[in-house]
C-alpha cells in the first residue's frame, strides 16, 4: 500500500550546536514550491524516500526526506497534488538549501521548481475539508491543506500534539547531515517505501532496515523538571541521549537502546522511559 493519503561497537552520543529558541520557533514555519513540467514526479521519485508516483492518479499527499548519498537525513517535506498545482511543502529555514539541492540534481530533466508565496498552508484537527488531505505521519496530526488565504491562529498547541504521536520536528529532533531517517521513526511515520525504485541513500537506509537492528533512535519519555532543548541525558552517570522537544511532562528523547534505566537525568530534571 503506497504511502499517500487522501481526506556492534559503542558509539558516543551526539554533540550538537542546538538551535536557539527564535531558530526553533522558525522551524515551524513553511515555505512552498510549484513543481511543473512533465518530469516533474519522476524527477522527485528518484530523489527521495517516498513513492511519489501515485500522486500522477490524481489529489494527494506524501511525506518524504531527501538524503545524502551516505544516508543521512537533509530534509522532509510534504509533495502535494492540489488544485494548485503539485506543491513542494518544505521548513522555511531548509528550503533554500534544498532547493539548490534539488536544482543540481535536475541536469536534462524537464521539470521547473518556482516559489508560491502567494499560496499558503492551513492545518487543522477535527473533519478533513473537501480541499484537505490527512497528515500521513499521523492521524493525531489532524489535516493540511493549501489556499490562497493566510490560516488565522486557532490556538492549537501543535508541539504537544506532535511530542505524544513521537513525530520530530526538522532543526530539532532532525539534523540535517546527522539523522538517520530510521533512527528518527520514518517507517512508522509513512515516510519512507522499500519497494520502490532507487533514490539518493537508499542503499544505507535498506541495510539498516534489513542487515542491522537500530540500537539508537527517539523515543518517548517522561519528563519531571525543566531542562533545555540539547541537554544530555544520563544514566547510571553515562551518556545516554539527548533531551528534544517538551510538553505537558513528555518528551522526545534521542536515547541509545542499550543505556535506557527506569530514571535518569537531563540536567536537574529525572527523565523516565514511556511505552
């Protein structure tokens, strides 16, 4: 079934630069791309994670990442067949570098990729309208849409929502040149297809997923206390992940498998495993 929706040696933990806060908050705004030409799906299909090609049938909607060749995440976005066209739904503060990404990799392919800042993306919980499609990472997530009206703030708390259905935001959970996209939940998260053809890191993806067992990845945690976005997570004094995105006493953690205790610490909050 494709992935659209209509209506053995220790390795150290991550160090980052975490983003600041007004970075984060950037995260979560989005900037859109037309895709036309008559290469336009294939070109993307043999890119990214996704099978983008149902997308030709009619309406829909893919959640994909672009990778490098040595399968590590760039970036994930939505490809969207709407009544504006097929639009390229990307974090604002990736999309220049993806798109620059894209465009080295367009050679005789007859496809042309234009900003659409005329257009812009609504979201919501509750029926999906006539012009909306399902998240496909989540139901929880609710619907996404594209129009040509700014959305009006509804007051959704849309961190907490995505931190209980364990969904990473891009900048934060997901680092560009450093995540893998298995370690991250895309096969959960209907991002990624292993039986479609060949695209950039597939090779390191499919081995992952068929020749090794994830010993690393993000998980859901409880949380008691405040510590910031990026703070180590120790158990039994040993680094053990990194604290990411947090609401309402749950988190997402970053954790290696092997270090998860029934209570650790991230600062001077205890951090607990959830199922």
């Amino acid at each position: 079934m494709p992935n659209w929706f209509v209506c053995n040696q220790p390795c150290p933990v991550r160090a980052f630069a975490w983003p600041q806060a007004a970075y984060i908050h950037r995260m979560n705004m989005r900037r859109l791309y037309r895709l036309t030409g008559p290469d336009a799906l294939p070109f993307l299909q043999g890119l990214v994670t996704n099978d983008v090609l149902p997308l030709a049938k009619g309406p829909g909607l893919v959640y994909a990442a672009l990778l490098t060749p040595q399968g590590k995440y760039l970036a994930d976005f939505f490809v969207g067949q709407t009544a504006h066209g097929l639009i390229l739904d990307l974090p604002e503060v990736l999309a220049e570098a993806t798109i620059r990404r894209l465009s080295m990799y367009r050679l005789r392919a007859d496809v042309q990729i234009a900003p659409v800042p005329e257009l812009f993306i609504h979201r919501g919980l509750g029926p999906c309208p006539a012009d909306g499609f399902a998240d496909p990472r989540d139901a929880s997530l609710g619907w996404w849409a594209v129009r040509d009206v700014p959305p009006e703030a509804d007051g959704t708390d849309w961190t907490a929502l995505r931190v209980a259905a364990l969904v990473p935001e891009a900048g934060v959970e997901l680092i560009p040149d450093d995540s893998y996209i298995l370690e991250a939940g895309f096969e959960r998260l209907h991002g990624v297809d292993f039986r479609k053809g060949c695209y950039v890191g597939q090779e390191v993806t499919a081995r992952m997923k068929h020749k090794t067992e994830l010993r690393k990845g993000l998980v859901k945690v409880a949380v008691e206390g405040a510590a910031p976005v990026g703070t180590p997570i120790l158990a039994n004094g040993k680094e053990a992940g990194i604290l990411f995105s947090q609401s309402g006493g749950q988190a997402i953690a970053w954790m290696r498998h092997d270090r998860i205790q029934p209570v650790m610490q991230a600062g001077d909050a205890l951090v607990r495993p959830r199922d």
